[in-house]
C-alpha cells in the first residue's frame, strides 16, 4: 500500500466516524457515479466514438 493511499483510507475513515451516516450515503453515491462513469467511457470507446 502506499502511503497517499493510507492516507486516503484514514481521512475515509474519519470522515464515516464524524458525520456518520451521511458521509456514507454520499460515498455511495459518489462511487456510483464513477461506476457509471467508467462504464460510459467503455461503452463509447466500444462505439468507436474516440477523443
């Protein structure tokens, strides 16, 4: 593991034990749209719709 990595997690994980619930619902989310993100970015390289 890195470091900036283990720094992400410790930030992740202070962040879910000051706001709770919330900030658990708002990283679902967000990691939902980079889900969806991802899968667009596949699906128009598989089009041939290129930069």
């Amino acid at each position: 593991m890195t470091t900036q990595l283990v720094g992400d997690l410790l930030i992740l994980a202070l962040a879910a034990r000051v706001f709770g619930a919330d900030a658990v619902a708002l990283l679902r989310r967000l990691a939902a749209a980079g889900v969806r993100a991802g899968v667009n970015e596949m699906t128009r390289a598989e089009r041939g719709e290129g930069r």
